[in-house]
C-alpha cells in the first residue's frame, strides 16, 4: 500500500497538488458557512427522565422562564417605579417570540421584590423551544433591553448565548497569542521556512475537509458548534505532528540517496506507516465519544475522528507530492544555524542526548521506572477527591450580564426560585395533582411548593422550590426523594428541573461510558498490535496512558478545584470540575499520547528488524524520535495553554488538562518510564502467542519491500 502511494506521488506530483488546491477552494466554498448550519451546545440525553419530562411538559403548553430582566432603583411601592416596569414589560410582551412576562405587577408576589425593597425583576417565557431559536430570541430582548438604564437582563437564554459568544471571542484571542509563538517554533523545529509551511498546508485542508462533511452531516442531522473548536485545534495539532515526521524522515532518506522514488518509497515505508496507524488510534479515541446521545460529545467524536483521518491522508498523498516537487528544496530560505541543525537531524548519530538518555535511564531501569510511576501515582491521588459541577451562569465574567443578572437574583430576591424542580403530573385529575403536590411540599429540602398548573391534555404542572443551591448534594437528595413518593393509581410523575437534570446528565455519562472505554481499549489493542505483532506493547501503552491521564486529572483538582493557581491563571475556583471534562481530556488526551507512543514504538521496531538488540533498538528508537515527539508535544502545548486566557473556566480546564498530558506524556513516560520498562521486558516486549504471530504476519502492515538505503 505505501510503496504504491510513494509510486502515485512520484508519478502524479503535480496533478495532486493542483487536485487538492481545488478540493481546498470548493471545500471552502461549500464548508466555510458551516457555523452558520450548525446547532448550540446540547447536552440532553433524550432518554432520561428529565429530558421526557421537560419534552413533555413543552407539548402540554408550559413555557419555563428563560429570561429575566432586574430593574436597579426601583422601589415597587412607587407609582414611577409601576410605569417604568410596565412599558419595559409591554415591549417585551409585543415581540413574537414571547409567550408570557410576570412580574410583580401581574401577580404581587413577593417574589418579585428584593430583600431591601428597591429592586424587582420580571420573568419572560418564550415560544421557540428549539435550542437555537430559543437562545436568539433570549438575545434579542437581551439586546433590546440593555441600552435602559438600571435594567440588568439574564436567564439561561441569555446566558448560554453570551457563553458561546465568550467562547467564540476567546478562542479567537487564542489563536492571535499563539500563532505567532507557534510560527517562531515550528521555523526552529522544522529547520525551513518552506518546511515549517508544510504543517499549515495539511491543517488547512484537513480543516476545510472536515468543515465539509460536517456541512453535509447537519443536514442529515442536528451537530453542535463544539465540533468546530476540536476540530481546529486537533487538525492543526496532528498536522504539525505528521508532518513533523515525514519531514524529518524525508530528510534523512535524501541525505542518503538523494530525492527521487527510492527515498519517498522508503520514507512512506517508515513513516508513513507510522502516521497511517497514528490517525488510526487517534480516530479510534475520538469516535468513542459518538456513543454518548449528547449532541455536544458525539459532534466532537464526529469531528475529531474524521479531522485525525483527513490529516493522515492528507499526510500519505499530498505531502508526498509536495515534498517530490521540492526535493532539496524543502531546505529552503533557513538561517544558517539551522541548516546546520537540519544537516545534523538528516544523519542522526548514535551519540546525541535522546540516546545517552535512554542508555542512563536503562542502565537503571528499576529506579528510574519506580521513581518515574510512583511520582505519576502521587499526581493522580488528588483525583479520588474529585467533585463534578455544570455550566451555568457563573461561569461567565462579571461583565456578562447574564453573570450579573443572575447574582442579583440569587444573592438579593428570596434564593433559589431561578432553578426550581418541575414536577410533570399525568393522569387522575386535579385532586390527585393536588395531593402529590402536597406530598412533594413535605419532602425535607422543599422550601416552597406553587399551586399546580393545569395544562393541556390532562398534564399539570407541579414547581417546587429546594432549599439548597439547585447542584448541592442537598438538592439532588431532595429531588431522588420526590422520585420516590409513591403515585396515586392511575397516575404518573416524572422529575425535571436543573438539579434532576444534572443528576440524569451523569447517570447518562456513567452509563455510556464503559462502552466508550471499551471501544478505545479494544481500538488500541488491536491497532497497535497490528502495527508491532506484539500483544505486551498495547497493554503497556494503555497502561502508560492511563497513568498519564490520571496524573493530569489529579493537578485539574488541584489547579481549578482545590484553586492551586487562581492569581497565576486569574479564576475562581468553583470547587468542582466541569463534569464532561474527564470524558473530554480522556478522548482527546488518549489519542494524543497513543499517537506519540506509535511514533516511538515504529522507530524503535524499524532498528530491531534491521538487527538492532532490544536494547539498543530502544536507544536507537528515541534518538530518532525524541527531538520530533518533543517538538511536536510543546508546540501542541503551545496551542492549548492559549486556551488559559479564557474568561470561561472549562475552557481553561480543557486548555491546561490538555497541554499537561501531552507534555507529561513526552516527558515522564516517552523518555522515562518506556525505556526503563522496555529494558526490564527485554525479548518479553515483542511476545505474542503462536496464533497471533500467524494473524500478524498474515494482517499486520509491515514495512513491506521499500528499498534499503544505500550506505553512507
């Protein structure tokens, strides 16, 4: 397979360049609005029982509040005070989009009035209940009413908008400090000018490629803006990793043969086939999070699984062509100090710092193995402390008006009554609804219960309020008791509301969980046997992984939970973790360690099956491998701390988690912990049963007939 793609890139260099300079444009054309097709965050699982009840409660007519708007200096008992808030609530009542506004003027609660009387809000409930039309319509008046004075407006519509608004302008502000940083480096690890372009080239259309089928896939059904930041990052990240070690390979082979087919047949015989599984194990860690029903999770698995692939070949067709139509020249427009650089890294000797490192640490292999895994096993301890929080409003900075809206109201009007508990009540008539609202109000926790809402369809509506914050562990046992109480006959009642909803998210995310482990491992396993012929390498790779990213979930409790660095990062720490980030740095951080692993695992192969001892095919292997794993674990690094100059705290947790694990990962556990643990394996790493050495030699991908380098 590889020997052909090097004769096609050989052959045909200059109609694919010209086919993917095509494929770029139309892709862009058709791909670029692709945000303006896709859906909000999303995190329902349909099949829970809030989801149902909330659904169900929408079909029977009930419009929860999803804006309120604070009135500052405005005592209710002042006739001004009634004007003023009555012609803001009549504009608002006008819109189309408004099913209802209720305030103190309509009902005379007190609710409505703040503790010292010189406040008030009123609550709008909207038509739309999709989730885009709902957050536009929360902007929109959000927008209208800014511009009066003292009048403060929030609500989940208004502050999950203002959320992806900030996300989106942080990232954009990401992006500006990075990128220059990031060009500066990748010009000192790839040696060139041209040669640090090469990254940019196959991210650009990895990128618009994905943008593409992610255009096509909302079509067929709902995907989540998310998609679009994983995608970004990742296609950049993975481009500057394959590219990294085609091109550092490619070098090598034309110092030694001089460009030409030989040397692209033997450098997609090498590295080529390491990028080829690489894409493989990362694709494999992302696809896992299509199988939870979130739109947000499975839209990234769609988009990160499908970006990995469109590097790699992108990596295996494009990039050949390229580096055929440059030849030496891929060398070009480099200061001196690195064309000296680059002559060195073409010749690699058996001398440099990676292979006196290794030889150190196998020289002492128990120590440093020991040292290197309990150290790991002590960042990891904070993380049995771990405690799970959800996105709400607070997450935003205090100049959001959302932020502020929604502190007024918790901190100034009688607490909790913006994230109440829905009861949706079926079936045996008022008296029954009244009799389990009864109920409901002598559950311990319950503060309030409201008259039931009769709807439509023999549904009615019960609103209790905790008297706890809506995600303390006091408000989730108040909402499992209600879930308890026994229903009248003929009756039924399903739970809903922030709290429920919170405690179902998680439900969802632990039930679908053991599937998407079992689809990494699985992956893993049989991808990285497919590629080594070894059944003990895999198992040590997921091992090493998992260490990794127990260590980094450990320092995010320590960091943002535990609040370690608030000054240093400039957060409040809520005390919790954002509950889908293990999920995510596990997908992504997973992939991206395997990724390294395999860039490693192929030299080291590559020097055993020329005749290399164990020992030394492992020096050998990350001598060759320890300046590109490197390189490409800081400049990803690079990229993602950027992210912890969000003003949204679980994009910093994302940005940091992630950065971590691939530095502790070319650090700790590439140079460290793999070479000491090799040496104690010594022949044991390469052991597979008699049966799997058959399957391997009959479906393994080897490194086929690619010719053998001429002797320098």
């Amino acid at each position: 397979m590889f020997d052909a793609l090097a004769r096609f890139a050989d052959g045909n260099a200059r109609r694919v360049g010209l086919f993917a300079l095509a494929f770029f444009v139309l892709a862009g054309v058709l791909g670029g609005g692709v945000a303006n097709r896709l859906d909000p965050y999303g995190a329902d699982d349909p099949a829970t029982e809030t989801v149902k009840a909330r659904q169900q409660l929408e079909d029977a007519g009930l419009r929860i509040p999803a804006v309120f708007a604070v009135v500052h200096g405005a005592p209710v008992s002042s006739p001004a005070t009634r004007a003023r808030v009555e012609a803001l609530e009549r504009s608002v009542r006008r819109r189309g989009d408004v099913n209802s506004v209720a305030g103190y003027y309509d009902t005379h609660s007190p609710v409505f009035v703040s503790r010292d009387g010189r406040s008030t809000y009123f609550a709008v409930t909207l038509r739309p209940t999709a989730d885009k039309q709902w957050q536009e319509a929360g902007s929109d008046i959000a927008a209208q009413l800014s511009g009066r004075p003292g009048v403060v407006v929030g609500g989940a519509a208004v502050a999950q908008e203002q959320v992806n608004k900030q996300v989106e302008k942080d990232l954009r502000m990401a992006e500006m400090l990075a990128f220059p940083l990031l060009f500066l480096l990748s010009l000192l690890f790839f040696r060139s000018l041209v040669a640090s372009l090469l990254p940019l080239m196959i991210g650009g259309l990895a990128i618009v490629g994905t943008f593409l089928i992610l255009r096509i896939a909302s079509e067929i059904g709902s995907i989540s803006i998310f998609a679009l930041n994983l995608t970004t990052a990742l296609g950049l990240g993975l481009a500057i990793d394959y590219s990294l070690f085609v091109v550092s390979r490619y070098r090598e082979e034309i110092a030694k043969d001089g460009p030409g087919l030989a040397a692209m047949r033997r450098v997609l015989a090498t590295a080529g086939r390491t990028v080829f599984f690489s894409s493989l194990t990362v694709a494999a860690a992302l696809a896992s999070l299509l199988v939870f029903p979130q739109r947000f999770l499975y839209s990234m698995g769609l988009g990160g699984s499908l970006v990995a692939l469109f590097a790699a070949l992108i990596s295996l067709t494009v990039l050949p062509a390229v580096l055929t139509l440059l030849g030496t020249r891929v060398n070009a427009l480099a200061p001196r100090f690195l064309q000296r650089r680059a002559e060195a890294d073409a010749r690699p000797e058996e001398s440099g710092f990676w292979y006196r490192l290794s030889r150190f640490v196998m020289h002492r292999p128990i120590p440093v193995a020991t040292l290197s895994a309990t150290f790991l096993i002590l960042l990891g301890l904070p993380f049995l402390g771990i405690k799970f929080n959800t996105v709400d409003p607070t997450v935003l900075p205090t100049s959001a008006s959302a932020r502020q809206a929604y502190d007024t109201v918790s901190s100034e009007f009688p607490p909790y009554r913006e994230a109440p508990i829905w009861v949706d009540f079926e079936g045996g008539g008022p008296h029954a609804a009244a009799r389990f609202a009864a109920r409901v109000e002598g559950v311990p926790g319950v503060a309030d219960v409201l008259p039931p809402q009769r709807l439509r369809g023999a549904v009615t509506a019960i609103q209790a309020i905790s008297a706890h914050p809506f995600v303390s562990d006091a408000s989730q046992t108040t909402v499992r008791r209600i879930r308890d109480l026994p229903v009248p006959p003929g009756s039924t009642a399903q739970v809903s509301g922030a709290t429920a909803d919170f405690i179902d998210f998680q439900a969802s995310l632990g039930r679908h969980l053991p599937i998407a482990l079992a689809i990494v491992v699985i992956a893993t396993l049989t991808i990285l046997f497919l590629m080594t012929g070894s059944v003990v390498l895999p198992v040590k790779s997921l091992l090493m992984n998992f260490l990794n990213l127990s260590a980094v979930f450990g320092l995010l409790v320590l960091i943002f939970q535990d609040g370690r660095l608030e000054s240093f990062l400039s957060y409040s720490s809520p005390g919790a973790i954002e509950q889908t980030m293990p999920i995510l740095l596990f997908a992504v951080a997973f992939g991206l360690s395997t990724d390294y692993a395999v860039f490693l695992l192929s030299r080291i192969k590559e020097a055993r099956d020329a005749g290399a001892s164990d020992s030394e095919s492992v020096a050998i292997g990350l001598e060759r491998t320890g300046r590109i794993v490197t390189a490409a674990a800081l400049l990803f690094a690079v990229a993602m701390f950027a992210f912890a100059t969000s003003k949204i705290i679980f994009i910093k947790e994302n940005g940091v988690g992630t950065a971590l694990a691939v530095l502790i990962d070319a650090s700790i556990i590439r140079a460290l912990l793999v070479p000491s643990l090799m040496e104690l394996l010594g022949k044991w790493n390469w052991w597979a049963p008699a049966p799997l050495r058959r399957l391997h030699e009959r479906w393994g991908i080897s490194e086929g007939d690619a010719p053998a380098p001429r002797t320098a």
